[in-house]
C-alpha cells in the first residue's frame, strides 16, 4: 500500500452517512410573538445578540451605540 492511495480509495460508511443525514427535518416557526427588547412592544421577529427585536428597532440601537463610542 502507497501513501497515495489512501487518497485514492473512499470509504463506504462515509456515503452511508450521507444517505442518513438527507432526512427530512422540519423547519422551525417563526417566532412572531416575542416582545422586543428596545420597545417592549410585540411582534419582534429579528433575534440579536440573543434577544428579539424589530428591524427599525435594531437599526435605532445600532446608531445610539455609534454615538457612545
């Protein structure tokens, strides 16, 4: 046995494997109803930094922050 021909052959429990993971997963919800950490508000549907809030919301963060540096 070559040192190249370890290259050369593919395992067989590899495609196995492969074949395994093609599973059908079903996709998470979105979560619609979680309250935004900026206005308390509902319906926050972006998650940041591990919290949830709304688009113009972490856009208004976002340029707060700008000015604290």
């Amino acid at each position: 046995m070559k040192f190249l021909d370890i290259f050369k052959k593919k395992p067989e429990a590899k495609e196995e494997k492969k074949e395994e993971s093609k599973a059908v997963v079903p996709a998470p919800k979105p979560q619609v109803d979680n309250p935004c950490s900026y206005c308390g508000n509902g319906g926050a549907n972006k998650k940041w930094a591990g919290q949830y809030w709304h688009k113009q919301c972490i856009r208004q963060a976002k340029k707060e922050a700008k000015g604290m540096i």
